[in-house]
C-alpha cells in the first residue's frame, strides 16, 4: 500500500505517513490500531521477530550498576536520552559503548612496561 493510500484511509497526509515511517513522529497505540485495520493486519503484525522483554527481577549486582549510573546527572540524562531514542539508535549506541570499552587485544608489539 503506498503512503498515499494509508493516509487516505487513516484521514491524513502523506507527510504525516512519512514522519512515521522515518520515526521523526511516534506512533501512538490507538495510531498504530488503525495502521493495522487499514492494512488487515493484527496488531501483533508490528511485533514478529521481536523478542519477548526480559521479565526476571534484576540481580543485586544489576541493581548496584542502575543506582551508580542514576546516582550521577550523566547516567540521568544518558537513561533518559536512550529511552527516547528508536530501537535501531539503542542498538547503535549499545555497539558503540561495547566498541569503546571493549580492551583492545594485546600484543609484545603493544604492551607497555610499567613505569615507562
């Protein structure tokens, strides 16, 4: 169905479609309710693939991590930022803290003495 088309069914433009589409605008439920009746679709339709949320309680050790990083006006602001972001950009960002703390591998060429 072109965005054309949906907007015409969802009484909109096709502006608005696109805004959707490229996540400049969320989609709100009752929204994404009639997104799925215009294209006979479940609802559900919009959540294959995706895996079910972790719903075990947290380990202390999770815990102590959550309250350092909520403890500080960084972690705030990061938690904060992260949680408004879309999927796609989470896991962007996941790879990109991952890449930056990973420890590079060492090798006689790299490692360094101490006190040199």
């Amino acid at each position: 169905m072109s965005q054309e088309s949906l907007a015409k069914c969802l009484g909109l433009t096709f502006q608005q479609i696109q805004k959707y589409e490229f996540g400049t605008n969320r989609v709100s439920a009752s929204r994404l309710f009639e997104i799925a009746r215009a294209l006979h679709r479940p609802v559900s339709y919009f959540f294959e693939g995706l895996v079910d949320v972790d719903e075990r309680e947290p380990t202390d050790t999770e815990k102590e991590i959550l309250t350092v990083i909520l403890g500080t006006a960084e972690g705030r602001r990061l938690a904060k930022a992260f949680l408004a972001s879309m999927p796609h950009v989470r896991k962007a960002i996941i790879g990109l803290l991952e890449a930056v703390v990973q420890p590079k591998e060492t090798t006689p060429e790299t490692r360094q003495t101490p006190g040199l």
